[in-house]
C-alpha cells in the first residue's frame, strides 16, 4: 500500500480534493485574481485546509471578509469545505463592531498623515514613524487591543493581530472617511496631540509662555498642551486647513457622537 502525504498547507496549484464553487461581494474584488471577481469559480481545495486559509490563499484578507456562506447557511472561518459546496465571501457590514471597547488603533509606518488626523479628531491612533517590524507591529495590536490599519495584506494576515482592517485608498481624505465610515470612532476634535497621540490638557498661557514666541503670545489666548510630550497649542488662522478637515468630519461622520 502506498501511502500520500497530504500538504500542511493548501495553495492554489494544488489539484488534488473535493472541488467547491467560490464567489466574493463586489467590494472583494481588488483582492482577487480577475476571472474570480464575477460570480462564481470553481476552487479546488485538499479536503482538510479551512475556509478561512481557502479564502486568504484566495487574496481577500481575513479582515475584509464579513460573513461566509456556505449553501447560504452562515458558517465559520473554521469550516472545512467539502465537495460540491457553494461558498459566498460577503464584505464587511459598515458600521463595523469590534469587541472590547475603548475603540483604538494603529497604524503601520506608511499611514502618518492618516494617524496625524485621526489624532486631531479625537480618535486614539498609535503610529510609529520608525518601521519597527510586522511582529512588532502585530504584537502591539494584540497587547494594547488595537486595530490595525494597514494596506499590507501579508500584515494583516498575521494571526496575534487584535483586528484589523485595509486600508483601502493611498490618498489621505480617503483614507480618513474610509475608516470614519467604517468603525464610526466617536469624534472629539483638538483634544488629542497630533504628535504623540497623547490626550491635551487645557493650558494657562503664563505657564506655556517658555515655549511661545512673541508675535504667538500677543494674538492667541485659547491654549492646550499634550500631557505626554509638553507640546503646546493654540488655535489660529494659520489651522484654517486643519479646521476644515474637522467641520467636514463632524459634518458628515459626527452625528454619533453628539
Ligand atoms: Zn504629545
């Protein structure tokens, strides 16, 4: 008798299990291959591989995929798919609830103007602009129970992750209403630091007068500093950009929050 070892991990040229009939929601398919991205395809998968590893070999991060249908019966990324089954990747479900509140999240080293606007909303956004590393990164979203917002695919498989989530435009108004809309963060504008995610604190002009220069502290009177790094704001016209992008958040996403 001969016996065949089966692969530990199932990849797609394998030809060798039951076949099943695959197709994704529309808003999946920047993540798969062209021919999979309208209706159904057929997948060929080893028998013993789960969904969820079907659909991430497949393309689609776990972290997009919403519920997963199997014959239009919900099941879990644990199901393992037998012959003849038909599966349906749905999208996320926008608002999406994560488990385990306070809401907060990080941010890989490419999404610094993302985190820096997140911060002036109010919205708890750890980022590092050194590249420490995947594992790093991955290991901080599970410690501090953050969701990490990326547009690496191979970093958002990686399974000590907390959440996750893509981010899925390059340029950064997009990016902000992308997540605004997806999570519905609750929005509290000038109450964090941009630099360092620190919460601000109301600030006497007398004892901020060491870190202001002079024309500063003849015109502006409403000042904060960051309990964490010391840095000091205030409002003024030279903020006009930053308060657009605040009435523009409030207008369209504050609504939950009030
Ligand atoms: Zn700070």
């Amino acid at each position: 008798m001969t016996w065949l070892a089966r692969p530990a991990r199932w990849h797609a040229d394998d030809v060798n299990g039951p076949e099943i009939h695959i197709s994704f929601a529309p808003a999946l398919g920047l993540f798969v291959a062209a021919p999979r991205r309208s209706g159904r395809s057929a997948v060929v998968t080893d028998g013993a591989s789960t969904l969820g590893h079907v659909v991430e070999s497949l393309g689609v991060p776990l972290t997009e995929a919403g519920r997963l249908l199997v014959d239009g019966r919900p099941v879990t990324p644990a199901h393992i798919p037998a012959a003849g089954e038909h599966v349906e990747v749905l999208g996320i479900e926008r608002p999406q609830l994560v488990p385990g509140a306070p809401l907060r999240f990080l941010l890989d080293v490419h999404l610094g103007t993302l985190a820096r606007r997140l911060r002036l909303l109010g919205v708890d956004a750890a980022y590092e602009s050194e590249d420490i590393g995947d594992p790093a990164l991955a290991t901080w979203s599970a410690k501090e129970r953050r969701v990490m917002l990326s547009r690496d695919r191979g970093l958002l498989r990686r399974r000590e992750l907390w959440a996750g989530a893509y981010v899925y435009s390059d340029r950064p108004d997009d990016q902000l209403r992308d997540v605004l809309e997806r999570f519905a963060p609750p929005l509290a504008p000038w109450t964090r630091c941009t630099a360092c995610n620190g919460p601000l604190a109301d600030a006497d002009k007398d004892a901020v007068r060491g870190h202001l220069e002079q024309g500063t502290q003849r015109t502006y009177d409403v000042f904060a500093q960051c309990t964490e790094c010391g840095r000091v704001y205030w409002r003024g016209a030279h903020h006009a950009r930053l308060e657009a992008i605040v009435e523009d958040a409030l207008r369209e996403f504050g609504g939950a929050a009030a």
